[in-house]
C-alpha cells in the first residue's frame, strides 16, 4: 500500500475513534438474530402485510424467510430513474425464487439538476440530499425488514439514500443502478452548440435539437459528472454488484443484474451465516477507497460535500486535507468527458470499472481488503465483471489491461501525475479545484476581480459585451446558507467562449459548479461562505485576484491590513428565499454547515 494512503487512512481511523465507535456500539446493540418484525405486536404485523398475497402474508406471519425492503427513487421524468418501473417486480419475484419476501418500503424524492440547472429549483438540489436521507428513514422506520436494496442513480439521491440506509445499518444493503443510456451527439458537439447558442450563432431551435440528440433516452446522462460518479464510488466501496454499474437499461444484461441483487441481500441478513450489514461496509478504508477512485477518474466536485456528510453517517469524519494530501498519492487515469471526449460507455468498453480497480489494485493505491456485497469478500471480487451466457449469468476475468487508453491509460502512463481535485487556500478562504479538465496554460490565471451576487447578472454583463477582457468571475452569497449553493453551470458556455477567444477568465465562488466542471479554472465551494462574513465577501471590482491550480493558492492582491479592514459586502441579489418552493427550505438554509463539514442540516459537523 502506498504510504500516502494508509498514513491518510490511519489518520481517519484515529480522527473517528469516539464517533465511529459510538456508532458502531449502537448499530450492534440492536442486531436480532431472528427476524424483526417477530417482536412486532399482531395489530402493527397486520397493517405491514395487510396488501400482500395470501403465501406473502403466510411467509410474513412464520419466523423464518427475511423481508427485504426496496427503497426508490423512480419517476418516469428523469431519463435515470424511469428504468426503475419495473425493478421491483423483477426483484420481488427473484427474492420469492430465493426463499424470502420483498416490499417496496418508500419512495423518496429525485431532482434533475440538469432541469432545475439555471433555475429557481437548483436552489433546494443540495438540500434535497438530506431530504432523501430522511424519506429514507421514513421508509425503513416500519421495522418490517431484515435487508434492503436502494434503487437511485443521480446526484444527490444515491448520496441522501446512503445517508438514510446508515441510519439503518444494522442491515445488509445493495444499492442498485439503473445504467447509462447509449451514446448520443458527442459531448464535444454538444458543448460546442451551447457555445454557439451563448454568443448568436444558433438560435434556440437548433441548440434544443443538440441538446436532444444528447440526452435522448432512458438511462443516466453519457458525461461524466455526479451521477456517474455516484456509480463508480457505490462500486469501488463494494456497495454494487461486480461489473454492475455502467450497464445499459434495458438490456437483458442489467434485469439479470437486478434480479441478482435481490437474490444476493438475502445471503448477508443476520439470520444467516454470513451476515454483513452496511455499517460496518462503510468503513474508513471503503471512504478512502471513494475518495482514490474519484481522483483517479477525475469525478464530480460535489462528492467533496457528499463524501463527508456519508462518512459523517457512518461516524468517520472526513475533510478536504484528506483529500488533498490523497491527490498527491493519485494520478488521473481516466479520461471521461469532461475531462477528455469519451463517455461512460466508452470508459464501460475500454475495461470500465473492473479493469481501474485491478490497475489501483496492482500498484498498491486502493484498500482490497473491504467487506463488499460480492459472493466473496475484499475488492479483489470486482477484478470479475459479468456476461450473460445462454441467458445464465456469469462472472468473467476482466482483460488484463485498458481496451483503450485513450480512455482509460495505467499508472505508468498516466494522464496527470496527480489527482483531478485539489483544495484551494489563501486570503480568500478555503475552496475546491477541479484541473483535470482545465489545459496547462490556463490553470494559473492573475486578473482583475468583477463582482455578481447573481448569476443572472453576469450573463447580462456578458451579452452587453462587458466582459471581452481579462477578468476574474466573483459570483458571491451562493453558498448553503445563502441561497441553497446552487450549481452554477449556466455560466461555463460564455466564460468558455471567452477563453476560446484568448481571454484570461476564471471563476471564484462559495456556490458549487456542475458535477461535469469543464474547462475554465474555477475555485468553488468557498468557505467561510459570504452570508457568513467570508473573506470573498470583501472583494470590490478591480482588485487583483491571483489563481493558481497547481499549487492551490487563491488570494487576492490587496494589502492584508486593508483587506482585514474592510467590511463585508451586503447581498445585493434579489429576493432567492420565495417561490418554487423556496420558502419551505428556511430552516435548511438557516442551519446548514458549511461546504467543508458537508453542507448538512443532519449532523453538527461544524
């Protein structure tokens, strides 16, 4: 094992002592060898099989088969979730063929941030974390089950459901993807459209018509941002099945999958001889492990919130330093949009998961010996991935090396020596740089500071034509307390049109950007945030701001005792606290840690 990670591992290990062994204290205290509804009174027995079958009820009423809870995330809007109609089915007649019963438990709720991107609603996306989380426990808090399976796939919900299922980790757990949907208009075609759109070259119609050839079906969104990201941390912590994650819906291979999960959580129930519950799956080394895989990919900046707030769940406690200090430790190894022109699909074909795994594996940069859903324990079980034979399915060895390296390269030849996320610090606070999209020219960037406290009006800025300069971008009060830390996405097609014209931009803000982050250099996640009195929140036009992504210095260049001076400035956005929904979120908004501590309302991090 490299020395980096398990120095960075024993750290966390000792970090966590008292919370992770208070944790883990309660989580076994309240093991049953028997099934649990058996200490159910008749009257709350009979409500929770009250709309089974006549054998369900039967089943249900004896002392012996586990019940098994499917928790969802389905809706028929987002093209991610709507494989999901008809898992349940698959997955209740596959538990019934393996000797136990199956419920869908719960509901919970499932936002699009590519909807809501730009809009009213991407002000309660970071909050619907926590949401799910509790709906989660809402769901599990009937007491029927002895394992669960949790069907979601996108940004905050695999996260809030992971949260929710630790609440609960007295019981086995398999989180169960739905899968890409096919590749569509290339992801290059499609930035370029909305470049085009951003400065009149296309009108509406045609960037729609883009837009559509992209995202164009059933399935995950083809780039590589939360969602994806979400799939690649579930699989390199053990929580999926081997080879699970990046297989399209729809296909034979993926309902084999499902039915499959459902099978394998009835193996880990207490009632068994291999009981495995999920509080002890999340451990500081499954943590670690998320952390090296989202270096090495290059994954979404949001999991450096989600990480720590699921860690927080599981009494680890996780910080940025630890994933600064791993990043030293990991090159970037894959090359997913947008990062490089490839999709998911092509990452799946060039070896996908099985074959990143063997390759940290090999070179002693990832934790082998975890406790996974795999029929055997440790990651080596995830160097197999799966085929579908005569309608069988089966475990194959993955190919010894990447298909593709322009895709997916080894760690002799890596991509970047170092990982594709780095903290960023100096006078401005403490923030989070994705470089591994941003070219080597434009990853240190010195220019006068332009002030917004709304995104709208630096569009406006940039559609005036205002901006045809160097400049750096300071977008404020955008962080949890504020406003809900919105993603601010709708920005990176004019800052890239005007880096593609030779200006020196960036951006700096305590919001968040898209889990997809491109390729203008930006330090987000800016904390103490302004609505707090954060440093950025002292920044006027013209000041000097100083960027530098390699070394992780941001500051701005005013004299320290004037700068300490001055007084923060106050929002100057309009009212983002009503409609849409908004005004319900006050209580969230109010109580939220900051984005370093996970920007939680579920736990006191700060």
């Amino acid at each position: 094992m490299h020395p980096i990670i398990e120095k960075v591992t024993q750290e966390i290990i000792e970090r966590s002592h008292p919370t992770r062994s208070a944790y883990l204290k309660y989580i076994d205290s309240i093991v049953k060898k028997e099934p649990i509804r058996s200490g159910m009174g008749c009257g709350n027995l009979a409500h929770g099989f009250a709309a089974c079958s006549a054998i369900e009820k039967a089943d249900l009423t004896g002392d012996q088969k586990p019940n098994i809870a499917i928790i969802t995330a389905y809706n028929d809007m987002l093209s991610a979730h709507q494989p999901y109609k008809d898992a349940p089915d698959l997955i209740k007649a596959a538990v019934r063929e393996a000797g136990g019963v199956a419920q869908v438990a719960g509901g919970v709720p499932a936002m699009c941030d590519g909807i809501t991107q730009g809009q009213a609603g991407m002000e309660m996306s970071l909050f619907s974390r926590d949401l799910i989380a509790m709906a989660t426990a809402i769901g599990m808090s009937h007491n029927m089950f002895d394992g669960a399976l949790y069907l979601g796939v996108c940004d905050k919900i695999v996260p809030g459901l992971l949260i929710g299922a630790l609440s609960f980790g007295h019981l086995p757990a398999i989180f169960v993807p739905a899968g890409p949907m096919p590749s569509g208009l290339t992801n290059k075609e499609k930035a370029r459209a909305r470049q085009a759109y951003a400065i009149g070259k296309i009108g509406r119609k045609e960037l729609l018509e883009a837009e559509s050839a992209s995202y164009h079906s059933p399935g995950t969104c083809t780039f590589y941002g939360t969602a994806n990201s979400n799939q690649m941390m579930m699989e390199i912590m053990g929580l999926h099945l081997p080879g699970s994650s990046f297989i399209n819906p729809y296909t034979p291979l993926r309902d084999e999958l499902t039915k499959a999960a459902g099978r394998q959580v009835l193996k880990f129930t207490a009632l068994g001889d291999d009981y495995r519950p999920i509080a002890h799956m999340i451990s500081e080394k499954a943590i670690v492990n998320a952390v090296i895989g989202l270096l090495a990919t290059g994954g979404s900046t949001n999991h450096t919130m989600h990480l720590i707030a699921i860690a927080r769940a599981s009494g680890i406690v996780l910080n940025w330093d630890d994933f600064d200090n791993l990043s030293k430790a990991i090159p970037l190894i894959a090359k997913i949009y947008p990062n490089g022109p490839a999709d998911v699909n092509h990452f799946q074909a060039a070896g996908g998961m099985g074959v990143l795994i063997a390759e940290l594996l090999r070179n002693g940069l990832l934790h082998e010996d975890l406790l996974t859903v795999a029929d055997k324990r440790g990651m080596s079980s995830y160097l197999q991935e799966p085929k579908l034979i005569d309608g069988q399915l089966v475990y194959e060895s993955v190919p010894e090396a990447s298909l593709d390296t322009d895709v997916l390269s080894d760690i002799a030849k890596p991509f970047a020596t170092g990982g594709g996320l780095h903290v960023m610090h100096g006078n401005l606070g403490r923030g989070i740089s994705k470089l591994s999209a941003v070219s080597a020219d434009h990853q240190h960037v010195e220019a006068a500071a332009i002030v917004f406290d709304d995104q709208e009006d630096m569009l406006a800025a940039f559609k005036r034509g205002e901006l045809e300069k160097d400049f750096v971008a300071v977008i404020r009060f955008q962080g949890p307390r504020a406003n809900g830390m919105p993603e601010l996405h709708k920005l990176t097609p004019p800052l890239g049109v005007l880096q593609d014209k030779g200006f020196k931009v960036a951006l700096v803000t305590d919001g968040r950007m898209s889990g997809a982050s491109g390729k203008v250099p930006s330090a987000i996640h800016m904390c103490p945030e302004c609505e707090v009195g954060g440093p950025l929140a002292k920044v006027r036009n013209g000041d000097i701001i100083s960027m530098n992504l390699q070394t992780g210095d941001i500051n701005v260049l005013v004299d320290a005792d004037e700068f300490n001076a001055r007084e923060p400035l106050p929002n100057s956005a309009k009212n983002h606290h009503y409609g849409m929904g908004r005004e319900m979120f006050g209580r969230f908004r109010l109580n939220a840690s900051s984005a370093e501590t996970g920007a939680s309302n579920l736990f006191v991090c700060d």
